[in-house]
C-alpha cells in the first residue's frame, strides 16, 4: 500500500507545487499588531516589578538597620551618660544621641555594591543604609527613655548627616515628624522609623 506523503508551508497549509509556503501581507500585520499591544504591557509590568521590588528591599532594610541601631544603643548607652551628655531641659524632647556616645558608622550597613550608571552618576557606588537614633525622657529623674531610630539610605560614602529633626507627641509620645537630611540632598533621607520605649542600663 502506498501512501504518499504531502509537504506542507511553514505557515502549515499544503504548498503548491511542492514549493514552501510564505505568510500572507494578513498575518504579518496581525502578528505586528498583536506584538505592538503586548510589549507595552509586558514593559510596563517589568518596570512595575522592580520598584515593587526596590521598595521591598528598602522596607526589610530599614527594619533591619533600625532593630539593629536600638540595640546597639541599648548595649552601648547608658543612662548616667546621657545624663552627664544632656541638660535636663532638653532631655524632654528628642535629640540625637550624641557622637561621643556611639559612633554613627556603627549605625551603618553596606549590603551590597552595584557598577555603571545610577541614580548619583557613573561608576561603582555603595548602597550604605545608615540610621540615626534618637532619645527623650519621658520622666524626670527617672531611667525611662523614647528611643526613636530612623533608616536612611545614602548612595556615596562622602554623604554626611546634616540635620535630624524628631518630634512626637507630649500627650502620647507617638512620633509625629522624623527628617534626616544629608549633605547630597535637600529632601529628607529617612526611609522610616522605629520607636520603643525602654530604660537603658545605669
């Protein structure tokens, strides 16, 4: 029995002839059409997807950068020595740990490095989340303190801390306002904050 064997186009319709199928004005137009609608979508969620993905890597940053600031201070920090730093007066109001007591870089984490262009310019910059750390007494003469840390994120090294406001609520202690400002920027650098309400050792 024989059986004969039919070619067939690249478009999968018999050719004729024996001669290879091309596609039609039709469906190359189509195709184009089809491709000019899902490439803008799929671009779109792209870029979508890696600011989700940026702001997922500042949030768990800063969390981590923050937990890790408290406990240095907590450690490191003493109540007698804020004491002896501050004046009673100011202690009533959030401050920045002084220098003196705990040194910023301490503060600081280096994740991870990347290369070519970015946000600051050309070359190889480190990503330095940074976090500064500030406290009020909540009573006089009392070891009873309002911690706050507030994450920041820096894109060069050089960048300095040029200004740190904090203000809570008397009434409550909840934070109202939390600003780091840095010496490459005129806007805030604070990604967020953490507050807990501790006594620190003698």
């Amino acid at each position: 029995m024989n059986t004969a064997l039919r070619e067939t186009g690249s478009g999968g319709r018999p050719a004729p002839g024996g001669k290879a199928g091309g596609y039609s004005l039709v469906e190359l137009m189509s195709a184009l059409g089809i491709l000019a609608i899902t490439l803008p979508m799929i671009g779109t969620a792209f870029l979508a997807g890696m600011v989700e993905n940026r702001e997922a890597v500042e949030s768990t940053m800063s969390t981590l950068v923050a937990e890790n600031a408290l406990s240095v201070v907590r450690a490191r920090v003493g109540h007698s020595q804020l004491v002896l730093e501050w004046d009673k007066n100011s202690m009533s109001n959030p401050a920045r740990i002084p220098t003196s007591l705990v040194n910023q870089d301490d503060l600081a984490w280096v994740p991870f490095q990347r290369s070519g262009a970015n946000e600051v310019g050309d070359g190889e910059e480190k990503w330095i989340f940074g976090c500064v750390v500030a406290a009020q007494r909540m009573a006089d003469d009392t070891n009873d303190y309002l911690l706050v840390a507030i994450p920041f994120k820096k894109f060069s090294e050089s960048d300095t801390i040029q200004e740190v406001d904090v203000k809570t609520d008397t009434a409550t202690g909840k934070v109202t306002k939390y600003m780091v400002k840095l010496s490459s920027a005129s806007e805030s650098a604070a990604l967020s904050y953490l507050a807990v309400r501790t006594s620190l050792k003698p």
